[in-house]
C-alpha cells in the first residue's frame, strides 16, 4: 500500500516541475512553526522542510514563533500574504483547542487548509525511580497521592492536557498541570526536576528512554507505539474512546489562489511520502496521515467542534 502511495505521488511530481518553472515559486518559502526550537513539532518540520526543498528546488525555511499554546504564532503568520510563500507548519492543538480556552485572532475561517502529514500520541514518562513501570501501576500511584504529581504541558487547555484531563474522568486522577510553551521546554524542566511528570510528543524523550533517563508509562492512543512498547495505551488501560492524538498538518493564509494550494499540495505529498520522510516518522513513534482540501478542513471543523464541547464539560473553556 505504502509503495502505491509513493509511486502515485511520484506520478504526481512529475506534473510539478512546468508549473513550477513558469510562475511559483520563484524564491524561498518561509514555514512558521509556531512552537519553540527543539520540540516534536519543530523537529517534525525541519525534516519535512528539507524534504519538501528538494521536491520543488527552492529553500524553504523554517521560523519558530512560540507563545500562547501557538496562538502567537498562528497570529503572525496569518498577517502574512495569501501567496504561498509564508505557510503555517502545526499541530492541531493552536487551531482546534486554544480557540476555546483563551481569545485569539482567528477562526476556521482563516485559513487554507493544505495537507496534514502525521500524527502520533502524547506520552506521560517519569524519572526512573518512580514507583510504577506500566500505566495501570502509574494510575495506582498517582490515585494515591491525588494532586502530588506535575506534570509539563503544551499550554492550558491544550491537546495534551486536554488528553490528561480526559483519562481523569473514569480513573479518578489528579494529576496538576504545569504548562509550558512546547515539548522541548517541558522536557528542559521535567529533566531539570521542575516537574515530575513529562507530557508531550515521543521524539523529545526517546532519546532519555533510550538512555535510561526516563521510562514512558502511557501513550495516549488506543493502540501501543511501537517506539515505547513499555507504555500502556488508553486501548490498553480500558479507555480507546478516549483516544487524544496530536496530528501535524500544512495551511497558508486564507484567499490563496488554487492553482498554488494544489501545487503545495502535491509537492508536501510527495515530500512527505518520501522514503527518508516515512523513516523519520517510524524512528520517532509517527505515522503517516495524508489529508488534503476539503477533506482536511472537514477533519479540523469536526475537531474543532468536538473538542469545544469536550473543553465546556471539564469547565476549561472561556465560553
């Protein structure tokens, strides 16, 4: 199946180049990632970048505007001309969570939706000498000492906490949320002992699982990631339909021309469908989610209304 995908987008390709040569793009494409160098989103973007660089043979760089759980970053980027040289690189938590818990200068109208690329779950890991090696010993623990344990988060009322806060309706949890401005800060201070509890993406924290450092108790899908196979899944604890994943995806300002969101399109296909791309995603605990047009925009709408009433319940959003 993956062999047909690729071949196809190879096919695809080959109808980029005249387009290209004619009108766009003609210089660098500069790609906001609206999160802080070092995290899972921003490392999941430069690879991206440079394999969609050498699809279309123009640079494109990547600029790290974080704040706000992504709001600052969305917001400067949409300030920027529908052309298709300034493209948002994000994750889903900006457009489809933050709206509802603090106010922001957009809405699902803002955008084009391009193409999304990947997802793959949050994990919860603790420090080595934690009392508990799975997530059922994890929920037993913390079930224990209601409101001890911190834990580090993309920013309040993002995905991440979103997912915690989900699990703690059936398991009685009390866990108490540190947010931060992305996975790569919150891993500075889960490893510097600020907080005792590291939530975020896998990449971040493999290399410390790896190491010894840190050992991952919880994946927050319904299935196990085969990059942290220790770490039980919502599937696994008795909980799939609380399944709480971040997913990557590619807009531009809204108003781009169509001829140039099909031409981003078809070129981040093909990028992201490259074999170098595709072992990237598997090293870090990712797979492949290929959407685009309306079919994307359709997914981030639904989201977007489904994380909204899930956000009222819990008390957390602003209206």
């Amino acid at each position: 199946m993956k062999k047909a995908l690729l071949a196809a987008s190879l096919c695809t390709a080959a109808g980029i180049a005249p387009a290209m040569a004619q009108d766009f793009p003609t210089r660098p494409i500069e790609m906001i990632v609206p999160a802080p160098a070092g995290g899972g989103t921003d490392t999941a973007a430069r690879m991206l970048a440079t394999q969609v660089s050498q699809v279309i043979d123009k640079p494109v760089a990547v600029i790290n505007v974080a704040g706000s759980g992504g709001g600052v970053g969305v917001t400067q980027f949409l300030r920027s001309k529908p052309d298709g040289y300034t493209l948002l690189a994000t994750w889903n938590g900006a457009i489809t969570s933050v709206p509802h818990v603090q106010p922001v200068q957009y809405d699902m109208d803002s955008f084009t939706p391009i193409i999304s690329t990947s997802q793959t779950p949050y994990t919860l890991c603790v420090k080595p000498d934690f009392p508990a090696d799975d997530g059922q010993g994890f929920i037993e623990e913390v079930l224990k000492r209601p409101g001890h344990y911190s834990y580090g988060n993309d920013g309040v009322g993002g995905v991440m906490q979103l997912a915690v806060e989900r699990l703690a309706g059936p398991t009685g949890i009390d866990l108490h949320p540190i947010p931060f401005r992305g996975a790569g800060e919150t891993l500075q201070n889960f490893l510097g002992g600020h907080v005792d509890i590291y939530g975020g993406t896998i990449s971040p924290i493999v290399p410390y699982v790896e190491s010894g450092e840190a050992k991952c108790l919880i994946v927050t899908s319904a299935e196990p990631n085969d990059v942290l196979p220790n770490a039980s899944s919502f599937g696994q604890l008795g909980y799939p339909e609380l399944e709480t994943v971040l997913w990557r995806f590619i807009m531009a300002p809204k108003d781009l021309p169509e001829e140039r969101r099909a031409f981003l399109a078809d070129a981040i296909e093909q990028a992201a469908l490259a074999p170098e791309h595709q072992e990237f995603l598997a090293k870090i605990g990712e797979s492949p989610r290929i959407l685009k047009g309306d079919e994307l925009d359709q997914r981030i709408r639904a989201e977007f209304d489904a994380f909204g009433e899930v956000l009222r319940s819990l008390g957390l959003a602003r209206n």
